[in-house]
C-alpha cells in the first residue's frame, strides 16, 4: 500500500515543473527512487480586494427585465434587453390572392403582438411594472461587441419616430384565470399589443404592424430569405426598456412576434399565424443598471470582499508567488488550494438575493479576452468552484499550475501590472454530454441576480500549498 502512494505522489510530482520552471527531475527514473521522494506543505497568506465590474460581456440567451431592490445593500439593479428575430429559410406566407383581409387594395393583418415568455423571475409577482416597446431603427451588428452597459438608445439605434409601444403589468397576468394559469400547457408571459397604426420609415402609413411586415414580404419576398435579410430589411429587432415599477425582474427566455391573418382554401377560412422568435440564432443583448453609489460603498469595504451579479462586484486576489518559491526552487508544485468562506446574509428577507452558484477563477489581464474569444475553463490558468453549502464556500482545489505561469513570467520578465493577481467572477456553465461524459461547451458572465460576501480584505485568506522533490 505504501509502494501505492509514493507511485501516485510520484506521478502527480511530475505533471507540475518547479517554481522556476527547470526540468531537471523530469528524466528520473521512478524505478528505484519512489523512497526517494519528499514531500512538503505550507501555507501562505493571500490577500483579497473588491472590484468594481463596470460592465460585462452581455451574450446570454436569456433577456432581463425589471427594476428591484437588493434587500441586503439596499441597491437597485435595472434590466433592460434587446433582441432581434429568427425566420425560417425561405419563409412563405399563404399567396396573396388567398389573403382575406384587404383594405383598398392593400393586406391587412389582423393584429400583431410581442410575447415576453418568462418562466423564472426574481421579486414580487403582483408588483405593477412598466415598461416600453422601441422598434429599432437599424440592426445591432453581430460582428460588433456588446457590454451591458450599452444602451441602443443612447447609441442611436432607436429612432424617434420608430414605433413605441407601452404596457403595464404585473408578472402574475390577473386577467387570465386562475385555471389557465396552472394549466401545465400555459408558460407565464408578457404580451404586448402592436395594433396601432405604424409608419415605415418611407413615410407609407399601414393599419398596424403586422399589415406592415405581410405588405413587406408580398413586395420584397426576398427579404425572407433568412434571418440575416429579414433583420437588415424588415424588422431589425426591438428594445424592451423599464420605465416603472420596482419589486420584479423577468428572466425572458423567449421573445415572439406573433402576427395573425385570414386566408382562404377552397371553401373555407382559416386563421393564421405567423411567428417569429428572439433565440440563440440571433442576436440578444442585456443592458444591465447598478446602483453606483452601493457598489462604490460595497468595494470600499476593507473587512470583507463580495461577489455581485450582474455586472456588480468581483473579487480580486493577490497570490504571493515569489514568497510561495522561496527556497523551493527546485521543488515541483503537486497541488495548491484555496477555499473562499462565504459570510452568511444578515438580512431576513424572503427576497435575499440567490448565492453565486458557479465561479470562475482567471488571471486578471484575461478578464475581457476570456470571455470575448469564447474560452471555456481549462483548469491551467482559468478554474470552475460550485457553491459548497457544507463548508458555506468555494474550494478551488489546485492552481498550482497558474502560479507556475505567474512565476515564469515573473522569471523571463514577461509580467505585466497583474502578474500576479486573480478575479473570481460569477458565471454560468454549459455542458454537451457524450458517452456519459459531460464536456464544458460555454462560459459567460452570470447575469442573473446574485450577491455574496466572503472572509477577505483585512481577513486574509490562505493558500495551501503541497510541494514534493527528490531526495
């Protein structure tokens, strides 16, 4: 059993170099030297800072929508997002001397609307909020980068005469029935009506929005070849702005413009319905509002550091690598953990922010890179934690190969400002699962409503550090 364990110590002594990068024990021979081998552990204190995020990388499937206020800080966060719209290739509707509605000459839809579907939310489902539908006045491009704190109206993608459409509501919808509701068929939503009259922006006046998009594909079929067309010609998307209330935010996973019409076969007449949805085909972006006064407050605080989505506050940490190689020059470095203690809420509130369920750990000069270039963890210089509820934290077990990335930089003179300095950040994960094993597709900054504060700042946190060289 022992002859085991020095073979798995051996092993694991060789997968990491030294502190200064030589390989002198690389070739060695583990045949007759596993006695040989000796380990050592220390550990060393690291210390911890708030940072303010700013803004984020904002590519999520999901839209934010609401106005609520953090129980524990007292902070307001706002969501607002935009999103353009998915079509089939090739899309037809019925020809139009089928069409049944016309009004001198021209098709008329019958109505059009926007559903919000949600099926998550944080707050108070009987808060009255507002908000306001812009139609944007030209597409937000896919090639361009998008925080969340862009703002498409302040960056002149909304137009002033574009259509603008209101709606009051209150996530649990009273005016369906209670039966309805519950119905397991039913998914909770936000419906806006665009049924007022609509003016293109050739100054040609329709009866509403939908009558603007069938006159659009009747004339320019084209324009429905695929998503791509159908954004730069007809619908270039829409911005859905809070504009009152507080106590609710929705998580939309789904965005559809529903257009309804009439159209004849043989002998009959039907209703139908064309839709089209905000998904991942197309581009979605969330535009996220923090109270700055809070998170100004928040990082300013010696005592503790926090974690707050979205676009709130990360954890900055300094690792003291020169003191974590001295004297162990040519020793390799088997492991290196570190565990971030969660303190709990102080507030009791049924309305406490979720805790950060997934974080990531990456080298601070990566912080924009990482998530612009679609990186995924790959547990050399960038690391997953999930929330431990049994040591109220998050263990990192093993950074010991991003410290001997620091250290080499370091060594060769390649270090920048940040050497040596990580950022915890809330994200979320995607996983693609084959042959029972599941394989990390997608890492993004989470936008969900979450908060946490962590032991750090003057109550410095400790890195356990596990050496081993040859005799």
């Amino acid at each position: 059993m022992r002859n085991k364990i020095i073979a798995v110590l051996a092993f694991a002594a060789l997968m990491f170099t030294a502190c200064d990068d030589t390989t002198d024990n690389v070739g060695i021979s583990l045949t007759n030297s596993l006695d040989n081998l000796q380990i050592s552990t220390d550990t060393f204190m690291v210390s911890t800072r708030s940072i303010a995020a700013d803004s984020v990388l904002s590519r999520n499937t999901l839209g934010y929508l609401g106005k609520i206020r953090d129980p524990e800080t007292g902070g307001y966060i706002t969501g607002n997002f935009m999103t353009q719209f998915h079509i089939q290739e090739n899309y037809q509707f019925p020809d139009a001397d089928k069409m049944v509605n016309k009004e001198d000459g021209m098709i008329v839809a019958d109505s059009c609307e926007i559903r919000l579907y949600y099926d998550k939310f944080y707050g108070d489902s009987l808060a009255p909020m507002k908000l306001t539908a812009y139609e944007m006045s030209r597409p937000m491009s896919e090639a361009n980068t998008y925080y969340s704190n862009f703002d498409p109206i302040e960056n002149g993608y909304v137009g002033t005469n574009g259509l603008q459409a209101d709606k009051v509501y209150t996530l649990t919808d009273q005016q369906i029935s209670e039966k309805t509701r519950w119905d397991k068929n039913y998914t909770n939503h936000i419906k806006i009506k665009l049924n007022q009259p609509y003016t293109d922006k050739n100054g040609k006046r329709y009866k509403n929005y939908g009558t603007y998009i069938l006159n659009q594909y009747y004339q320019h079929p084209e324009y429905f070849k695929n998503s791509m067309t159908f954004t730069q010609h007809v619908v270039p998307g829409f911005y859905f702005k809070h504009v009152s209330g507080l106590g609710s935010m929705a998580y939309i996973f789904r965005t559809q413009l529903n257009i309804y019409f009439r159209f004849a076969n043989k002998d009959s007449t039907y209703t139908g319905t064309a839709s089209f949805s905000g998904t991942e085909e197309v581009l979605q972006t969330s535009t996220m509002v923090n109270d700055r006064k809070t998170i100004n407050e928040l990082v300013s605080d010696k005592n503790n550091t926090y974690l707050k989505s979205p676009a709130g506050i990360f954890t900055e940490i300094t690792i003291p690598v020169e003191e974590i190689c001295k004297g162990h020059e040519k020793d390799s470095i088997n492991a290196a953990k570190i565990h971030l203690k969660r303190i709990n809420n102080e507030v009791n509130s049924k309305f406490a922010l979720d805790i950060p369920k997934t974080l990531l750990l990456i080298q601070k000069d990566s912080l924009y890179t990482f998530f612009e270039h679609k990186r995924v963890a790959d547990y050399k210089t960038s690391f997953l934690a999930t929330y431990d509820r049994a040591n109220n934290g998050y263990t990192f077990n093993n950074i010991g190969s991003v410290i001997k990335a620091m250290a080499r930089n370091k060594a060769t003179g390649k270090q920048s400002e940040n050497w040596n300095k990580l950022v915890v950040i809330p994200v979320t994960t995607s996983y693609y699962t084959f042959n029972q094993t599941q394989i990390l597709t997608n890492v993004v900054h989470d936008m969900s409503l979450s908060g946490t504060k962590l032991f750090g700042g003057s109550n410095k946190q400790t890195l356990s550090v596990i050496y081993s060289h040859f005799k």
